[in-house]
C-alpha cells in the first residue's frame, strides 16, 4: 500500500466556497474515487488556503490514470480549477505532486 500526501494552494479569496463545494461532494465522484483504488482519502484547508491531501492507494499512478478516465473527474476537475493558484494550466489533480514521505509510526 502506498499512502500519499500532496499539497495544493486554494485562493484565500475562494476558501470558503472551497470548503462548502466540498460538503456534498458529488455521489459519482465518490463512487469513482472507490473505484479507482482511492481509499482513507482526506483533505485538510489551513484558512490562507494551503491544501493538505492524503490517501491510501494500492498504486498511486494507476489510481490517478484510473480517475483520468473517468467523465466525473473530468467534469469536476473542471470546476475546481478555478479554486487553485499556480496550476500552470493543469487540472488540479493533474498537479499534484506527492511528498516524500521521511518519517511513519505505524
């Protein structure tokens, strides 16, 4: 298993919107994220807006090819790139970039 931490930067101006968009994240999306291996997935928003992502994935790459595929992530990715700075034109998942992990207490 291989767990993954990301960081993303949400507008400090959007965080509240952020924050409410994912409330009720979309019964589909959920469904695809499960599907596509994504598991103990969370997010975490400091309030300037610094995006902490974790989750738990058997193959991180193949989990993320596995939601690249799928028309809901398309869709959502689309309406969440508007939250984030510095996505150099990449969708939000897109930029993810996981940390190195130097330290775990299991």
């Amino acid at each position: 298993m291989q767990r993954v931490c990301f960081l993303l930067k949400v507008r400090s101006e959007m965080v509240a919107e952020y924050r409410e968009r994912h409330r009720d994240v979309w019964a589909d999306m959920l469904a695809a994220l499960s599907r596509a291996g994504w598991r103990n997935y969370s997010l975490f928003l400091r309030e300037d807006g610094l995006l902490v992502g974790y989750l738990e994935t058997d193959d991180f790459e193949a989990a993320r090819a596995a939601m690249d595929a799928t028309e809901v992530n398309t869709r959502w990715q689309a309406e969440m790139a508007g939250f984030f700075e510095a996505l150099d034109g990449q969708a939000p998942d897109a930029a993810m970039r996981p940390l190195s992990e130097v330290f775990h207490l299991a």
